[in-house]
C-alpha cells in the first residue's frame, strides 16, 4: 500500500503479487479498489504485479478541484507508472476505469501491453435506453441497486478524506459520466495495442455497441458474459478469470 503524489493527487494504489508483467486495475465510478477486484485479485496476482489504483476523488484518494475526464485520470496512471518505475502494463479497467483504459490506448499507446475495457463505451449512444430515459430509472433491472448505493456510501464514508462529501460526490460522477464524449473512427482505428472487449449481457453497454467497438478497433476481441449486469460484471470470477488468463501474457 502507498500514496503517489502526482498531478496534484495524493492517490492511493496497493501492489499484489511479484512475478510476471505489471496489471494495472482501474476501478468504476463510485466504487473502490476491494469493492470492483477483490474477487480477481488473488488469482491475478500469481502471474503478474498487481497495481491497483484509488483514482481521483474515490477511496482513499481525495478530489481536487479539477474535472474528472478520461484524460485527466489516465494522465494520473501515465505519473503512477513513472513513479513506479514501470514502462509498460497491461491496463484493466471497469466503466469509467474502461474509459481511462482506452484513453491510454489512444492516447499512450507506448505505456500499455494490452487493455481490457469492461463495461465500457466508446460513444453516448452505446448505453442502453434505461440509462438515457430518466422515466426508466425505476424500473429498470440494469441500473445500480439500492445495495449498490448503500456500498457506494458506506465504502466512501470509510475510507474518504473528505467523508461528509458523498452526495455531492455522486452528483460529480453523474454528470461527468454524462458527458462522456468517447473517441472518432479514426482514434479507435489507430489502437495498436492487444484489446479484449468484455461486458455483461444485460449490461449499461448494448451488445450492438459491443459489436461496434470490436469492428472499429484492429484485432480486438470481445466477451460478452451470460447472465450479468454493470455492476456484477467483475465479480463473475468464474467467467471472467479464465477469459483473462487466455488474453493476458
């Protein structure tokens, strides 16, 4: 465990398993290092050096005045490995995590081995219908349960330096997720690094979309898992680990 000072962020990260190459874990909106991997980690961390990664605002990492944008937090991850000594990672990354994961393809291609984006889009229109109607929210069975948000409050209250925040937090998160504006044909085309798409069935991404971000980046490959939503798509560790240990060297 340890703080890196990058960017104007204390950021916290954690460090698991010593053999193999450097796998960078970058956690969702809201959720933490423990609440998105600890169901992957210990197996993870037989055959690479996990890192995992507090991002800006969440966990033990306190905000800053500073929007959060995929580039900003891959800028973060881009100083973390600098800090650390470490050229190139494998980069792992859940929802926004996902997004900060193709950010760094785009944009860092010669700091990733490969990227695994799961549960992530690459435009607005990729999210299912029940995310874009706010008539939906209700009712829909792909958003974010009462539990989830009852864990989201009670991992931040725990662990923030700046506990009393949370709602206004949320709201943060909320609108930046909104704003997402993703990347062009041409940025996607220009992906060299190895690329395995992975999302759940009935997810906050349509599997059309899937279709369309495996078309639009060379070679990349995708996993769509069966019965599963956003938020318990890293958590199907019987599905997803062994879909991992084919891609990852």
């Amino acid at each position: 465990m340890g703080y890196a000072d990058v960017n104007g962020l204390h950021m916290y990260y954690e460090r698991h398993g010593e053999a193999g190459t450097p796998l960078v874990l970058l956690h969702g909106g809201m959720l933490t290092i423990d609440l998105n991997f600890a169901n992957l980690i210990p197996t993870l961390a037989r055959d690479h050096q996990v890192i995992g990664v507090e991002l800006q605002g969440h966990g033990r990492t306190a905000d800053i005045d500073r929007a959060i944008t995929p580039a900003a937090l891959a800028g973060d991850v881009v100083a973390l490995l600098d800090h650390l000594g470490i050229e190139r990672a494998h980069v792992l990354g859940h929802s926004m995590g996902g997004a900060v994961a193709l950010e760094l393809a785009v944009s860092h291609p010669d700091r990733v081995r490969s990227v695994v984006p799961i549960s992530a889009s690459v435009r607005p229109d990729g999210m299912h219908e029940d995310l874009l109607d706010p008539s939906r929210h209700a009712t829909s069975t792909r958003l974010p349960t009462q539990q989830d948000f009852t864990d989201f409050r009670e991992a931040y209250q725990r662990l923030s330096p700046h506990p009393e925040h949370f709602d206004e937090f949320l709201a943060t998160m909320s609108a930046s997720a909104a704003d997402l504006k993703g990347w062009s044909d041409e940025q996607l085309a220009g992906i060299t690094a190895p690329t395995l798409l992975v999302m759940g069935d009935h997810d906050f991404v349509t599997i059309e979309h899937g279709a369309l971000m495996k078309r639009l980046i060379p070679g990349s490959h995708l996993a769509v898992l069966p019965n599963t939503t956003h938020m318990t798509v890293t958590l199907r560790s019987e599905l997803l680990l062994p879909v991992l240990a084919d891609f990852l060297d």
